[in-house]
C-alpha cells in the first residue's frame, strides 16, 4: 500500500510539472536597421566634388551604397567597398571584423559631414585625415556617421568588363573579367612574409595584377591552373590597376585542365 502512494504523489508532481512547463517560447525580435532620411549625392558625385589629395567634407552630404566587400577573408583589412549605380568607393574605419555588422548586401548610408575624402596612390577613400593624409575614421565616431538599413540583400552582380576596358569609373566596384588565367599558376597567392602580386593573362596576352594581403585566409592556397572567369574588387596604385578578390568564391567556372594561350 506504501508503494502504490509513494507512486500517486510521484505521478502527481510530474503531472503538475508538466503542466507548468510552457510550450510557447518567445521569439525574440529580429533588429532591423532603418534610417529616417535619404542621400542627397551619388557617389560619382562625391568623387567629382572632390578631387584633391585630402579635402574635408564641410557640407551636408549623404551617400548610400551596397557593401560589396569586407574584412571577412582578411583579403580587405578596416575597410569597406561600398557601390551604387554611378561608382564605388573605399570607406576607411579604424574598426575590425566588419562583416559581422557589414555584411555583402547591406545598404548603408554615410553622413559625410565632417569626415575627409582623399586618395591614396589614386584611389579616392573616405576617412579622416591622420598625419596630413588620408586616414581611417576614428571607432569612437564611426556610429555618427555609418547607418546600417534593412537587412542585407542580394548583392549588385559584377560589371563584366576586360582588361583593356578597365576604367577608373570602376574602382572601388566589383568587376568580373572572363577567360583568364594566372602566369604563376602553382604559388601561392602571397607570400607568408608581405603582400603579394600575381599576375593575371587574358587570351591576348594583356595582363592585370592581382594583389592578395598575406592575412588572407586563402594565401596559403595555391592558384590554379586553366583557365575559367575572376570577380574581384577594382583598385589602383599610381596608375597600375590591381584587383582584389573577396575569397576562393571570386574565381567562377575555373576549368583547370583548360588549356592557356
């Protein structure tokens, strides 16, 4: 009889603990940026503006653009490439690990009001002056002036182009050039100690320099033989145009057994 209570009260206190168990989780919200105002400039017109080695931007500018490349493969390194219709543009912050709140796809908006716009080896950035030059913007302001809004889409597809069409209109934008293949096929692409250029051959025999930072999580991969299509980032030095990938993803319909010119 001891037995079959001792069974009543346990079957009875599981009974009321399931009963307080609540099935109904809640979800919690999903943050979706969103800002309340709009650009008023182009990013063509931004670089049109200004066209100076470093100039303070003292005026009430806004730009929106869609990131379309980060510090996730550690290729890029406290920067953003941001694009709309008309150009592309280099955003310059002293922050690391971007890409977990500036995804690929994510529109941002920049209140350019007191930041700097400048160029570096020819490459116009957005930053803030340091030493006289064009330098990064600073973490503590880096809110005040970046706006995040919606949650990232699908990026804007690579402007197909060649290698004797590359035009500085580019820079900055994600370019793919097709039928290419690499002249050191078989390195890797950088070197442990510094930043490396390989160089890239189309059929007729123009060449492109590819630049990879030694950070990169791929520059111990080797590059591939064949031939096949490669997306990247459009840069300059001087007047040498370099490209940057984002990652492995950058190199399309890679055929390795394909034969080269």
């Amino acid at each position: 009889m001891k037995l079959i209570k001792n069974f009543i009260v346990i079957a009875s206190m599981v009974l009321l603990f399931a009963g307080c168990v609540d099935d109904d989780f809640d979800v919690p919200p999903i943050d979706i940026p969103h800002v309340d105002f709009e650009a008023n400039t182009t990013i063509a017109e931004l670089k049109a503006m200004y066209s100076g080695e470093l100039d303070s931007i003292d005026t009430n500018i806004i730009i929106t653009g869609i990131v379309v490349a980060n510090d996730e493969s550690g290729n890029f390194y406290k920067q953003l490439e941001i694009q709309d219709s008309t150009g592309g543009i280099e955003v310059r912050v002293n922050r690391v690990k971007l890409y977990t709140q500036y995804k690929v796809g994510q529109r941002v908006y920049i209140k350019c009001q007191g930041l700097f716009i400048g160029r570096y080896h020819g490459l116009p950035q957005i930053g803030y002056k340091y030493q006289g030059s064009i330098g990064m913007i600073p973490d503590a302001i880096i809110d005040q002036h970046i706006f995040r809004d919606s949650l990232p889409g699908t990026p804007p597809p690579p402007i197909n182009t060649t290698i004797p069409g590359l035009s500085s209109s580019y820079l900055s934008m994600l370019i793919q050039i097709d039928s290419v293949h690499f002249a050191q096929a078989g390195s890797v692409f950088a070197e442990s100690n510094a930043a490396t250029n390989r160089t890239i051959v189309d059929n007729h025999q123009n060449t492109l320099k590819l630049r990879t930072s030694n950070y990169a999580n791929f520059a111990s991969d080797t590059l591939p033989s064949g031939k096949g299509s490669i997306r990247g980032i459009l840069s300059i030095y001087g007047t040498t145009y370099q490209l940057y990938i984002r990652d492995l993803n950058d190199l399309v319909n890679w055929d390795e057994n394909a034969i080269v010119p």
